[in-house]
C-alpha cells in the first residue's frame, strides 16, 4: 500500500513538473494555440424551430431567421402554413 502512494505522489509530481515546463521548452505557453483571440469569435444563433444554438455561418436562413438544418427549416414552414 505503502509504494502504491509513493508512486501515485511521483506520477503527481512527474505531471505538474512536465506542464509547468512544457511552455518554457518552446518559448510559448502550453494552451495559446487553443484559445481564439476575441476578433475571432462567431456569432452564436439559435434555431427558430428547436432553439439549438450554433454559428452563425453554419445556420441556414430563411429571412431573418435561423435554422440549424433544412430539414428544420421546411418543418417550420409546414408547421406555419397548418395554422
């Protein structure tokens, strides 16, 4: 029991050692190529018929409103012309 905690402290120590100096081999900070810089961003839509929410440039519109896929889409404009 003894050595199984000796070696889970190790493998701790081993993995923060390894992240605090993986940005300093390469000059860079570990996680800056998965953050976007704000310029970046899309807009975030919802779908008018189930609210999903997604991007901008992969909604598909009718007018002013959004629609997450056609199939949404031609649901919404049944459901519209039934009332």
């Amino acid at each position: 029991m003894k050595t199984l905690l000796m070696l889970l402290v190790a493998l701790g120590a081993w993995w923060l050692l390894r992240g605090l100096f993986r940005g300093r081999v390469s000059g860079d900070s570990p996680r800056q190529d998965k953050v976007r810089a704000p310029s970046d961003q899309e807009t975030i839509v919802a779908c008018t018929y189930c609210q999903l929410h997604l991007p901008r440039s992969e909604a598909v519109w009718s007018g002013e409103k959004a629609f997450c896929g056609q199939a949404h889409l031609q649901a919404y404009e049944v459901d519209k012309s039934d009332h």
